[in-house]
C-alpha cells in the first residue's frame, strides 16, 4: 500500500475518533484515567496474539492500541495540551536525537553500541539514572529484564554466561540455607534473587524470560485442560483421582 493510502487510512480513523467524540454517549465520557486500564488490557491482548503468531489477530490488535492512542491524543487537544500531530512530532525528533549514526555523524558497529549510545544520550538529555526509564508500574518479571538491560547499556554487566550461572547457583544455595533456617523473610528475599538471578541468566541465552513463562503457562494450561477433558470423559471428577491416575493422562497430553 502506498504512503498516500497509508496517511488516507489515518486520516479516515482521525475522522471517526472526532465524530465517536462527538456524538457516542460513551465516548464522550472517556478521560485519560479511564481509558488506562483498557490500554494496558488490549497491550497484554496484542502480546498474546504475538506470542500466538497469529497475524491477523496481530492486526486486529494493534488496531485496538492504535485507537487509544488517537483517543488519548483526541483528549490532550480538547484541553489543548497536546494532539495527535505533536505525538508525532515529538516521537520523530526523539528518534533522530537518538540515532546520530543514522541522522548524524556518529559510527557504530553494532546493536550493542547503538544501545550504549543510547542510554548515554537518555543521560545527557538530563535523566539523574539510567532507571528513570523503568516504568514502576510494570509487572516485576518484565521489570526485572528492563532493570538489566538498561544498566548493561551502560557497562554494568557480567562478561560471561558461565559467570551469571555460576551465580544462579550461587544464589540457589543461600536460598536454600535460608529455607532450613525457617525465616520467612529471608526466604521470600533469597528466592527473589534467585529470579532475579534466573532472568540475569535468560538474557545472556538471548531469551526473553517473559515469552518463555508464558509459553510454559499456555502449555500448562493446555494438558491441564486435556487431563480435565478425559477426565469429563471416564465420569470421575479430578479429586476423585489418585496422582497417579492423573499421570496416565498428563503423559498423554504431553505426547499430543
């Protein structure tokens, strides 16, 4: 598609977004607050669909995140803080302040230095710490990665992969010295680091700790559902059933 259909697209959703405004009785209501809980709703809708491969749900999606964003633009430009066109505006200027090898005369030789670059260039637009940008509503696995990945962009970091295991297993043992001593506290703290530790690890083996929870979730709930399936089919309810019963058809469910 070419960009003039491209930007009539967009024109065409700005032109919806004033008369739904306008006119929808729902619409009318929406404030940036209310709006935050169905934004951070359909992100985590979008990730599913991706961590799915689904591509036209992918698009359904961003469809959806793409509408809040001129809903949350529509509503800047009633109070006249801002429109849709500073957004633009603002995220273009940023991506060429940050990206002087591209608009400037700046080398770099790979990804990592364009992330070093990066957060050096974060710092000197007057951010007092490289985890400014670490938003602290995240959930704290995500959190966690984006804690590493930023303090990597600027040095801090292990060297090698055996070194951040050799850690993890570090970490394992405290926990487990904590767990014979009872302490409660102590343990909640230990098998934090541990995760901490673990997400550390995920990084050097080029995984994101979030998909990979995930996929075991939804793969979890899969044989879990097939287990409750056979079981709806023998007329057993699954705490009538011993664990090893339940085995015979978990086992199956990981073959299928």
């Amino acid at each position: 598609m070419s960009k003039e259909l491209q930007l009539k697209a967009f024109e065409r959703l700005l032109v919806i977004m004033d008369e739904l405004r306008e006119k929808c009785p729902w619409d009318k209501k929406q404030t940036l607050q209310t709006l935050r809980h169905l934004t951070i709703e359909e992100t985590y809708e979008l990730g599913d669909a991706i961590l799915d491969n689904d591509l036209n749900e992918v698009k359904k999606e961003l469809g959806d995140l793409l509408l809040h964003i001129v809903f949350y633009a529509k509503i800047g430009s009633e109070t006249n803080d801002f429109d849709i066109a500073d957004v633009c505006n603002e995220i273009c200027e940023k991506l060429i302040h940050r990206h002087p090898h591209i608009y400037g005369d700046v080398k770099v030789e790979n990804e990592e230095e364009v992330k070093q670059n990066w957060e050096k260039l974060k710092l000197k637009e007057g951010k007092k710490s490289v985890l400014e940008g670490v938003p602290r509503s995240l959930p704290a696995l995500v959190k966690a990665s984006r804690i590493q990945d930023k303090v990597k962009g600027v040095g801090f970091d292990w060297e090698e992969p055996h070194q951040v295991w050799d850690k993890v297993q570090e970490e394992l043992q405290e926990l487990q010295d904590e767990v014979k001593s009872g302490n409660q506290d102590k343990i909640e703290e230990e098998f934090g680091d541990v995760l901490f530790s673990m997400i550390n690890y995920a990084r050097f083996l080029n995984i994101n700790p979030e998909d990979a929870l995930e996929r075991t979730n939804k793969k979890f709930i899969k044989r879990f559902q097939y287990l409750e399936s056979k079981a709806e089919e023998i007329g057993k309810p699954l705490m009538d059933m011993t664990l090893a019963e339940m085995d015979i058809f978990w086992n199956e469910a990981k073959k299928l």
